[in-house]
C-alpha cells in the first residue's frame, strides 16, 4: 500500500518510494523495544499481588530499578525482534541505509531516548493500577494514542494542519517519527535529540512523583 501510495504520490511528505519502505520496517523494529501496543513492565501484576509493597521499602528506586530492567529488555528485543524484519526488507523490497557513521549515531541516540520516553510513559499507565485497580481500559486508550500518534501507522508528516502540529509535539512522536527521521537523515540532530529528552525528562519526573505519591497512599490488591 504504501508502495502504490508513493508511486501515485512522488515526494509525499518529504520522503520516496524506498524511504517509505524503509519507514515501515524501521517501524515494525521498533514495536517490541518500545512494546509500542502496551505493556512490558510486571509493574501492574506485582501492584494486584501485593508484591509492590516489598518493592517500595527496598533501598532501590523503584522507578530506575524498572527502567534498568525495560533497557536490557529492549535491548534483547531489539536485536532478536527489530533487527531481523529490517534485514527481510533489505533483501525483498531494498531499504535506505544511513549514509555515514554521524548519522548512524543520531540515529542510535534517537533510539535510546525514546526507549526512555517509551518507557516514562508506560510506567505512567502502569502505576495508574495504583488509584483505578484496574489497567485495562487505561492500557487501551494508550494503546490507540501510541499506535495513532507515534508515526507507527503513517508517517505524521501526513496528518494535515493542526491536527499534524499538534501530532509532532507530543511525546509519542519522539517513540517512533523522531528516531525514524534521524535514521532517514530527515530531522535536524541536535533539535531532535533536545525534544526527545524533553519529554523523557518531563515523563521521568511524573513518574517520580507519582511514585512519592504511591508510597503516601496505595490500595494494595493482593494481600
């Protein structure tokens, strides 16, 4: 579809026929490193079991202790889930490749903070179980932000107007468009990377709170 979409469309959005191809598989790569459909974190099933009360008094941060853990869980799926789909791309349809080690820095450098923003945001969702006992309609309306306005669906260069302005400001962006962009040589680098950790910074700092705010006032489920 795409394929058709470009052919008929030439230039759409900024990008040709193979940046949309390699758009795509970039894409896929990156739905299991930023578990783009939810999820990912044992934050929710430990909240329901009670467990969560051992992980608040033990001297580790419950927030850097479970971003440690998601880093090396997208790191693992990164190379066993997002590399291979790119690598059958390449060799069925071709795929643009960057064109120098700068930009194979950015782009790896877009990728790790938006694991960051990826994760802020879920541990976020997660932590809701805290105050509504259930996740699951939460996980669902995340699910359909992340999937509508991360770019994982279409580039958001697409989207018109406001609705494309406001698409690109939010933190979704910096999960899927911004380090897909970086890896086409589309987005300026520094401005980039800047926005990126703004919203990881913003995400990590709620979700600071609201661990404070759990350790003051939680419903345990389980026990």
């Amino acid at each position: 579809m795409l394929i058709a979409l470009w052919q008929a469309r030439p230039g759409l959005a900024g990008y040709d026929v193979t940046d949309a191809v390699t758009f795509c598989f970039i894409t896929q790569a990156f739905i299991g490193p930023m578990q783009l459909f939810g999820g990912g974190l044992g934050l929710p099933e430990r909240i329901r079991s009670g467990d969560i009360a051992l992980d608040l008094v033990r001297p580790a941060s419950l927030q850097l202790w479970t971003l440690a853990e998601d880093l090396g869980r997208a790191a693992y799926l990164f190379l066993v889930r997002g590399i291979p789909p790119m690598l059958v791309g390449a060799v069925v349809f071709g795929i643009t490749v960057p064109a120098g080690p700068g930009q194979w820095l950015a782009f790896l450098a877009g990728f790790a903070v938006a694991v960051v923003v990826s994760f802020g945001w879920r541990y976020l969702v997660a932590l809701s179980v805290c105050w509504l006992l259930d996740d699951r309609g939460v996980a669902v309306v995340s699910m359909l932000l992340t999937t509508f306005f991360s770019g994982m669906m279409v580039p958001l260069h697409l989207f018109p107007g406001l609705l494309g302005d406001l698409a690109t400001a939010l933190p979704w962006a910096a999960m899927v468009q911004l380090p897909t962009d970086l890896y086409l040589g589309k987005a300026p680098v520094l401005e980039t990377l800047a926005f990126q950790s703004l919203w990881a910074a913003i995400l990590l700092g709620l979700g600071a709170l609201a661990t404070m705010a759990i350790r003051r006032k939680v419903v345990i489920q389980g026990g």
